[in-house]
C-alpha cells in the first residue's frame, strides 16, 4: 500500500530525535559533532617544533570553522595519492570516518615524481584511479568526499608573472570532480591569483622563507592562514559547509594563533 505524501512527512517528522528537558518540554536533539578529515601532503600536514615556521595549511583551518565541526588532519609529508593508500594511510581515515562527516583530498605536488615508483601517478590515468578510491571509500562510509587541487608552488617568469608548476594535475582533478560529481575546491588557480597579485617579493612573506633556506612550496604562519581561508571560502561557496558551519573569513588571524608541538608528543 503506498503512502500520500503528508504520512510520509508525518513519518519523518516523528522519526527525528527529540530531547526531554527538565520541566518535559520536548527540545531537538543537539547536533553531532562532524569532522573533516584531510588527506594530503606536506603543503597541509601538522608540523612539529622542529620544523618551525613551516606550517601546513591544515594547522590553520580550524580557525575559520565553527567548534561543532573538527578537523582531523591526516596529511603527511612526501606522500601522493598512491603512497598515502599504499601506507594503509586511506584505511586509518575510513576506519574512523562516520556518515556526515568529510573527507577532504588534496594530492599532486609528489604524484609529480617520475623518478619515484613508490609516488608517481600518470595524471590521466593512475592519478584519477587512485583519488576514486577515496571518493569511493568515503561515499561506502556515508561521509562526503571533497577534492582539492594542489596548491601552487612560488614560481615567477623573467616578467614577474606567477607560473603553475603542476602540468595535467589539477586539469585530471577537475575533469575528475565532474565525472564523479565531486565538490571541486580549485586551490590551484586560486592560489596561483594570489601569488600574483602579491607579486615577487611579497610571495616571501608567505613561504618558508628564513636565513638558511628558501622554500618555495611550503608556507609559514602567513601563508597557511592565507591559503587555509581560500579552502574556507571555498567549502562555502560550493555549499559543502553552511554559512553557520565557517567564521572569520573576512578577520585578521594572529599568527600567535599557530603553535608547533614538540615532535616527540606527535
């Protein structure tokens, strides 16, 4: 016997949770805590005391989500697509992930390796096979898959023009999020916007850039707060998250707010 549509709403209404209070008014069940766990490589991984200042962008997302939604950051360093899988990496988060949760995946800065078997994916082929096996993984556990295109390097032509460094990466990426009807967040043309409109010299206040060395792919506190509110904005826009869900996107973020472990508590 098939039901009219108001004994469905009805069903569904009565089926939502409810909470007594102490004088026995019915309340709305409080929301679950969600999490977005982040698969990636070194450009969002935590860093550690010994590192400092280098930061990963995933160290500073927190500050532009609201309390109710963590952030688990799996990112690693040196890892790409493959090898973060074929460390069990992948299946750590999918034991852990729950329904409702995110699972946000951002690779390609080591799948770039052709000189490394255990980390080179071909853009148009490994590539896309292994980012739909956590696609795949996160839909089986009912947590939502996002995809985020690799970040880009500090890279400028002879004319002060900011370059991309990543070749068919983030084109695989995108042609990827389409077919399988992913959130694309494109953190690669985005970021490659920013970094010319800051230009050549103020780019260095963005990366790890100290007396003894000149990283040109890994951020300082600046820069990962900068990019951390790209990703943001990014998973407002594309309605991944809710207005309620971010904060502070348009507010000046201490870096006092970034903190480094010591390595030996990681």
């Amino acid at each position: 016997m098939s039901l009219t549509r108001r004994q469905v709403t009805v069903a569904a209404v009565t089926a939502v949770p409810v909470a007594l209070s102490a004088t026995g008014t019915a309340q709305a069940a409080p929301r679950r805590t969600r999490t977005l766990y982040i698969a990636g490589d070194s450009t969002a991984a935590q860093k550690y005391s010994d590192a400092a200042p280098e930061t990963g962008w995933g160290m500073a997302l927190p500050f532009f989500l609201r309390k109710d939604l963590s952030v688990a950051n799996h990112a690693v360093n040196g890892r790409s697509s493959k090898s973060f899988v074929d460390e069990g990496r992948l299946d750590a988060i999918l034991g852990l992930i729950k329904p409702g949760d995110l699972l946000l995946i951002q690779f390609g800065h080591n799948d770039e390796k052709s000189e490394d078997p255990t980390r080179y994916t071909e853009p148009w082929t490994t590539y896309q096979g292994y980012l739909r096996r956590y696609i795949d993984g996160a839909r089986t556990k009912g947590a939502r898959p996002v995809l985020a295109t690799p970040v880009e390097r500090r890279r400028f032509d002879a004319q002060g023009n900011a370059v991309t460094s990543h070749g068919d990466y983030p084109a695989a990426m995108r042609a990827l999020a389409q077919d399988e009807r992913v959130a694309l967040l494109d953190i690669q043309a985005l970021s490659l916007a920013l970094w010319q409109r800051l230009g050549v010299e103020e780019t260095k206040k963005y990366f790890n850039w100290t007396a003894t060395e000149q990283d040109n792919t890994h951020f300082n506190p600046p820069g990962a707060i900068a990019v951390a509110r790209l990703v943001a904005g990014e998973l407002l826009r594309h309605r991944v998250l809710a207005p309620r869900d971010v904060r502070r996107l348009d507010a000046e973020i201490p870096e006092s707010w970034i903190t480094w472990p010591s390595s030996a508590t990681a």
